[in-house]
C-alpha cells in the first residue's frame, strides 16, 4: 500500500519535465510533489526543510559538474532516496555499497514509469519500516 504522506522533489531546468515526472507520481498516487529548477532551488529546499525528503528524482545536468550528486546524496540526513537520472556515464543501477543503495542512477533522458515505481517501493518500504519499529517501541513502553 503507498504511502502518501511521502516528501518527493523535482529537479530539473525544464518545466515541462518536471511535469511530466510529477504526472508519473501523480499516476502512482503521489501528490505531495515540489518543484525545483536551479541547483541552488533544490540546494535550499534539501538543507532548510522541516522534515526530510523521501524521495528526490535530479536531472544530472542541473549541477553540470558543479556538484557531486552521487556524494552529495549518499549520506545526507535531509534526503531518503535520490534518482539521478540524465546521466551519461552509467546505465540504471544502485551505486555499489550498503550505505549507497538509496541512490540510484540512470542514464535515460527522463524517467519511466517503472523507474519511479522502483523508486516509490525502495522509499514506502523505508517508510513502513521505520514506523513500524517506532510503532513498537511505543507499545513496548506503554507496557513498562
């Protein structure tokens, strides 16, 4: 079942692909969808948010070398998951490690339907997962 009370942010230069990338979370039933259009957009939303992202999908070319993205997602507390797509040097995958399966990469232009549903299962489950140990954690105090 999705979950969706879930944070997601797009990032692209385009208008019009980030509203077709918001269509496709709409499609899935996601509608708690924020914008972006400048690395220095997506950079204040991430570092100054109440509450962190579940997701974010990034057109690679937004920071145009300006960023690592991979090492800027890879252990930042304000972000869950991260989609980087637009990238020309690696076909879709998870970067390697255990600390780094909550990016993926890919080089396709935009993404599918599929890779946003990969994406969307990887962060629900995240999500369930946490509230079911706080879940737990509460019952096992009020029984103390």
């Amino acid at each position: 079942m999705i979950n969706k009370s879930l944070r997601i942010l797009i990032a692209d230069p385009q208008h019009f692909h980030r509203m077709k990338i918001e269509r496709l979370f709409n499609h899935l039933g996601y509608y708690r969808v924020a914008p972006a259009q400048s690395l220095v957009e997506l950079l204040t939303l991430v570092e100054y948010g109440c509450e962190p992202f579940d997701a974010v999908v990034i057109n690679a070319e937004l920071a145009a070398g300006s960023l690592d993205l991979l090492g800027f997602f890879l252990d930042n507390p304000h972000v869950r998951h991260a989609l980087i797509y637009n990238e020309p040097s690696a076909p879709l995958q998870s970067a390697s490690g255990f600390a780094q399966e909550n990016v993926q990469i890919s080089h396709a232009a935009l993404p599918n339907i599929g890779v946003i549903e990969h994406l969307m299962a990887l962060a629900d489950a995240q999500r369930e997962t946490a509230s079911n140990a706080w879940n737990k954690a509460s019952t096992l105090q009020r029984r103390a």
